[in-house]
C-alpha cells in the first residue's frame, strides 16, 4: 500500500478506468452528474500532482480527442 500524497503510478503509464467517470461540473458541455467516460476506457498518465489539502494524487490522463480528466488512484488501474 503506497502512503498518503505518495503516487502509486508514474507518467506515461497506460492505464484504463476502474469506474465510470462522472462530471463533477468540470466539464460544462457535459451534463451535470453525467457520464464522461465509462470503466474500461483506455489513456495515458500525462501528469501527476498532488491535492494539497486533501494530500492525495491526482493524475491527468489524455484518454484522446482532447479528453484530459483528473482521476484519483482507485479510478484507474494500469495496463
């Protein structure tokens, strides 16, 4: 088990989702609460950074055609 703010995947990892992705109303041409992505799309890791307050990563994937989400560790697995 990796700690608290310590990344557990790296950039440039291939990864697909473990849930379906809702938006959080980060995506204002999407509905609110809607489906962004459903499990099993598949994206690379472009960026990781942490949550400050909350002390956790966050990872950017581009899951393609310009779609960069912020996903948490327990929404993604790697390939």
């Amino acid at each position: 088990m990796t700690q608290r703010g310590s990344p557990k995947y790296r950039r440039g990892q291939r990864v697909k989702t473990a849930v379906d992705l809702i938006n959080d109303d980060s995506f204002p041409d999407t509905k609110p609460d809607g489906v962004l992505l459903a499990a099993g799309a598949i994206g690379e890791i472009i960026n990781v950074a942490i949550h400050t307050q909350a002390n956790v990563p966050i990872y950017i994937v581009d899951f393609g055609d310009q779609l960069l989400i912020g996903c948490l560790e327990e929404e993604i697995t790697v390939l």
